[in-house]
C-alpha cells in the first residue's frame, strides 16, 4: 500500500540489482503448501512470475495468498512466487516499478502518482472497490469526526501511503491542512494497537485484523468506515478501488500471455469469494494469517463478514473509480497537471477472464 517518495523510488532503482534476488522467493509469511506449490509449478515448466504484496496477511489483501491455495495460478498455467512488504521496507509499488518484482498487489492510487512523476504503470486486474479501511480513535479522546484532529497525531501505515493520503483527504474535508495535524507511521497490527494503546496517537487508520483487535482489547473505537462501497460513497464521494495488481506498462505489453494467466487466476478467485462464506475463505487461508496474536479465527470471520462487500465479483475496474481516486488526488495536491487516466489502468484481461469463466462482464 505505501506510496513512497521519488528520493525512495530513486534508491530502490540503485539497489534493485542487489535485492531482485530476495524478492523473488516467496513470503516467509506465505504458508508452506503455496511454497510447494510454486516449486511444482516451476518444475512443470510455467511461466513465474514475482508479486509483492503491501502485506499480504491483511484481509483487504486475501485474494492474493487465496488464489494461490485455492490452486489457482498453477491451474491456469503461471507460478506465481508471492511476498510481502516489510515495515520500514521498500513498499510493493516501488519495488514493482524498480524492477525487482514483475507485479504489485497495491492501491490503484499509486498508478496515477506513478503517472504524475513520469512513470507508466498499469492496474491490469481491480480487487476491491472499496479502501477496507477504518479511522479507529481512542476511547479516552472523545473524537467523532476530523473536525477534532487538529493538533492531533494521527497514526498511518506509512507517511505517503494510501491511509497517509486518504487521512490528508479527510482532513481538508474540515479545512485543516497538514499543518494542522501530526501523522505517524506506526505500520498495522501489533505497531499500530500499541501507539493508540500508549497515546501516541490519538485516531489512525487501518484495516483487519487489526480494527477487530484494538475493539476487542477496548482501546478504541470505529468513527469513520471506508471498509465498504457505501462508506466510500459516503466520505470519498464514489466508489474507490483500492486494492489491484500494478505492474510496468512496458512489462505488461511484453508479457500479454503471461498476464492474462495471472488475471484469470485472479478473477476465477473473486468469483469464488463472492459465491462462498466468511468461514468458507478463512477455512482456505493460512492457520497463521486467520489465528493468532493479533485475532482468533471465530473474530477473523466474523469481520470478514461485515467486511466481504469490499471485494469485487469480476475483477473489472468501477467505471466511476478512478475520476474519484484521481479527484481525491487533486484535492490534496499530490497531482498537479494532466492525467491521461485511460492509461492507468485495463479492462481487457480481466473481460477475457471472465468470459472464460463463462461470466459476462
């Protein structure tokens, strides 16, 4: 998720060479049976593909591992070798338009920025419609709205990331500016429940299992919902399609074949989430990514129910998304000048997926 600056994109092009061979191998964080999986794959003679995901544990961020333990890429002919970004990290964006991965699991958003700093990357498959987040604020403040952050810390995945702008977004909604408010990158999980926990913040945002935990141990509460389509409606204006899977343009028209395998993997996946339950999916997943510090596998579902509505059936790009995305990003001054906005994204993969499917899209 975390958008990184150009002097971060700029360092991660230096040292892309040195770190293409870490990002290639799977997650640590990825279970054991995608690991042989992607081996199987490999020996079988597919197509591999590296994909970083911006934290491949969070629930906004499922269809990735799903697609994998589901069997997916492998069925549809790719090896698709995941991993995920690590705090304090090069992001999955930048790692991805550096070179060292051929594909991001990331917000849509980072297209447009990447556009807007002369760089062409492409959303070549939509996943969600909706950002999945909460601004969750401590029970002892008494916030209700940003009309109350002024002055206040406020914590973020990461200073640039996608909460860092849609916090930035909510803020000048009640005409503060980023003077008027502290951010704080405290990550999500652990990180995050413990800053609100001891003070350090007093609102942030984040997405589950980490709202589920900080309700749970009573630090705080939900004030703003961005986890579904209406939430976004509500406070962004439109449907905003978050997370996707982001990759070079030039890759892209390199590696057609390739992509499309990688799409209808993804797309065969959004379908059986819309067509299977809350415990069907966390049954599918990881033990460790459903179970454990952070929450329990009957909490894991339970908020994957309230929050499922996020996800989309067919993988297409919301037609009224990325004018509201790019709105937003306008509104907070991060694009200044023209955007061709046809050239941050397709539709054709995800369209010939479904039609394999045998789904209109």
């Amino acid at each position: 998720m975390p958008k990184r600056s150009s002097v971060a994109i700029a360092a991660a092009l230096a040292g892309a060479a040195v770190l293409a061979a870490c990002s290639s191998s799977p997650s640590s964080s990825s279970s054991s049976g995608s690991t042989a999986s992607a081996s199987n794959a490999a020996a079988a003679g597919l197509p591999t593909v590296t994909l970083m995901v911006g934290g491949i544990d969070k629930q906004i961020y499922l269809p990735y591992q799903l697609a994998q333990d589901l069997g997916y890429y492998k069925k549809y002919g790719v090896n698709v070798q995941l991993s995920t970004e690590q705090q304090g990290g090069v992001g999955a964006e930048t790692a991805m338009v550096s070179g060292q991965v051929d594909m991001a699991g990331a917000w849509y958003v980072h297209a447009i920025d990447f556009q807007a700093k002369g760089k062409n990357v492409v959303d070549v498959v939509q996943l969600s419609g909706a950002p999945g987040e909460r601004e969750m604020c401590g029970k002892s403040t008494g916030i209700t709205s940003p009309a109350q952050w002024k002055g206040k810390n406020l914590g973020v995945t990461d200073i640039g990331s996608g909460t860092d702008e849609l916090t930035l977004y909510l803020a000048a909604r009640y005409h503060l500016t980023s003077k008027d408010i502290s951010r704080v990158a405290v990550g999500a999980g652990p990180t995050f429940v413990a800053a609100m926990q001891h003070g350090r913040i007093a609102c942030g945002m984040t997405t589950q299992p980490t709202v589920g935990a900080i309700q749970s141990q009573g630090v705080g509460t939900s004030v703003i919902n961005l986890a579904t389509t209406s939430g976004a409606q509500q406070w962004l204006g439109g449907a905003y399609p978050a997370a996707g899977v982001l990759a070079r343009a030039d890759w892209v028209a390199s590696h057609q074949a390739v992509v499309q395998k990688v799409v209808d993997a993804l797309v065969a996946t959004m379908h059986w989430i819309s067509t299977h339950s809350a415990a069907d999916i966390a049954n599918a997943m990881p033990p460790a990514f459903v179970s454990n510090g952070l929450t329990t596998k009957a909490a894991y579902i339970a908020e994957l129910a309230q929050d499922k509505g996020q996800f989309l059936p067919d993988g297409m790009m919301p037609s009224n998304g990325p004018p509201t995305v790019l709105a937003i990003e306008k509104f907070i001054g991060n694009v200044t000048g023209p955007i061709n906005l046809a050239g941050t994204y397709t539709n054709q993969y995800a369209i010939a997926a479904n039609k394999l499917e045998g789904f209109s899209s």
